[in-house]
C-alpha cells in the first residue's frame, strides 16, 4: 500500500504548512448565526465540496467524520450537536489530528457556542474505523475515498456501513470522472492523494455504495473541479473533473434494487386529477415529483403522452416518490 504512504507523507505536509491551493471547494464558506470559521479552518479545507446538511443534522446526532482536515468540517458539525464526544473526527496522520486540536482554541475564542468537548479525536484508519457497529447516525468524508484504490475503497464503503445505525447517513463530496484515464495518471500515487487520479464515473462511484448494501442513494450535487491537461499531466487530451456530493443510505435494500435519486422529476399533465401507477405513486396534475431513477425507468415504460420525465440534473435536495 505505497500509494496511502505517500497520502500520509503528504498530508502530514499540509498539517505542519497549510497549503491553500491542495483542493478547492466551491462550496460557500457556512454562514449561520453565531458561527465563525476561523481563517486557518478555511485555509486547511481540503475537500471538494460540504459535507453538512441541515436536513441530516436533526436531533442531535451522533456524527463521525473521517479524515479531520483542519477541524472545519467538525466545526460545522458541532453547530449542530452541542454535546460532549457528539462529534467524532478519525484520521490517521497525528501532525492533523494536533493542528485540528489547536485550531479548535481558536473556534472557542470567535464561537461562545462552542466547546472542545463537543469533539472527540480518534486516531484511525478508514479501513478499520475505531468505533462500534451501528453507533453513528451521520458518517462522513470530504475528498477521502477517491484516493482509494478498489479494494480498499470497498473496505472504506463497508466499515463506514458497519458503524451507522439503520437508515443512518453516508455523505460524500469526491472528485467523479466520466473519460478514461491512462494508467499512469491512474499509478501516480501522489495525482491519489491529490485527489485527482482516483477519481471514478458516477455509476461506478453509486455501485460501490451500492453493492455495500445502501438502499437509498442521493446525488445532491456535480459541480465542475480540475482540468488535466496535457500541458501538466501525462495526458494526450484534456480530462474533465468535477465534484459531486452524494448521501448514502443505511435503508434496507429493496426487492427490486436501490433508490438512486439522479435529479429526474415526473410531471402529469393528463386530463384527470392525478395519476396513480398502484405502485405507490402520485402524480398530481402539472405538480413536479422528484423521482428515482428506477421509477423513472418504470414511468417510461407505460408510454403515456401525458407524462413527462425530465433528465437527470444530478442535483437532488429531498422529498419526491420513494
């Protein structure tokens, strides 16, 4: 496993000298009251996109985030589970663990709210997380697993599993890529840890969740992230990369396969109120329904005129058939 050690080594970089340009999150920095994200939190996020929802944090969960970055992403956690040890942040490069702890000084100073004690540092390897079976109701990781190679992202997928409880979250921001990418990029270890190299098509990402066992799936973001070009990598063509934000699911799986929310909608315009396959979905007259892809397939295959599927937008916040 050489391409994780040269992960480590360069992370362990990052700790001990931030480095602003690593990865660059097109995510707003988060601006809710009384919460400030201290300069060096922001100058140490290194991840794709956001990981914290409102609509997951409910309750006060219990939240385990994987790879601890500068501590921002823990921050914003704790804005919602105000707890001692509510929050567990694993990684395992001790230099990061050590500049999330003392920039948590920092976010006690310009936040009264927050407490140290609201988060609880593990050192750990995402291939054996240090927390029991179904203890967790939120898991999460910024730009991690696509670093991974396939067999151990199938163990990371699996011990992120093993540790939520049923219908308990999965959500993700990673680097996604639909070309192909030459087996040098794919070998170039530090590309990996750059988040870069291991980047994998969205239905391939979606089937390693999958075949994990998550029944429900939600892409909820695709943004564009980084262009590799011939010019600097060893590439004869330009290669495309964005990020996506997706949550997976602990439901359990149905008889007939996963829940994959892509962003599709149904709208039936017919003459009567509603329609209603018997299938255990309603569409109101003109009103849009957020649907899963698989109901989609379904919907297509009445071959009425009078109803109308919209493409995948692959930005999907919630609600809709299943």
């Amino acid at each position: 496993m050489s391409y994780l050690k040269t992960a480590h080594d360069l992370y362990k970089e990052v700790a001990l000298k931030p480095d602003i340009g690593l990865c660059c999150t097109t995510n707003a920095v988060w601006e809710l009251p009384g919460l400030k994200i201290p300069k060096i939190m922001q100058e140490m996020n290194y991840g794709c996109g956001s990981t914290v929802h409102a609509r997951d944090l409910v309750n006060n969960p219990k939240v385990l985030y994987v790879g601890v970055g500068g501590g921002m992403e823990l921050l914003q956690f704790s804005y919602f589970s105000r707890q001692k040890n509510a929050i567990i942040g694993v990684d395992v490069v001790d230099e990061m663990l050590e500049a999330s702890q003392r920039n948590f000084v920092q976010a006690e100073i310009e936040n009264p709210w927050f407490n140290r004690d609201f988060v609880l540092l593990k050192k750990g390897d995402a291939l054996s997380l240090p927390v029991d079976d179904n203890s967790i109701d939120v898991a999460a990781q910024n730009c991690l697993f696509n670093i991974f190679k396939s067999e151990d992202l199938k163990k990371a997928i699996s011990e992120m599993y093993r540790v939520l409880k049923p219908h308990g979250r999965l959500v993700m921001s990673d680097p996604t890529c639909e070309q192909e990418m030459n087996e040098t990029l794919r070998d170039d270890a530090r590309l990996r840890a750059l988040c870069l190299s291991g980047s994998l098509p969205i239905n391939t990402y979606v089937k390693m969740l999958t075949d994990a066992g998550f029944g429900t799936i939600e892409i909820r973001s695709r943004k564009p992230y980084r262009i590799l070009d011939p010019g600097h990598y060893h590439t004869d063509e330009i290669i495309f990369v964005e990020s996506i934000e997706v949550a997976a699911i602990k439901d359990p799986m149905p008889e007939d396969g996963p829940c994959v929310f892509t962003g599709k909608t149904a709208i039936y315009f017919g003459n009567d109120d509603y329609f209603n396959d018997q299938k255990g979905h309603v569409l109101y007259q003109n009103q849009p329904l957020a649907i899963c892809d698989k109901t989609a397939e379904a919907l297509a295959k009445l071959s009425r005129k009078d109803i109308f599927i919209s493409e995948s937008t692959f930005h999907y916040d919630g609600g809709g058939c299943c």
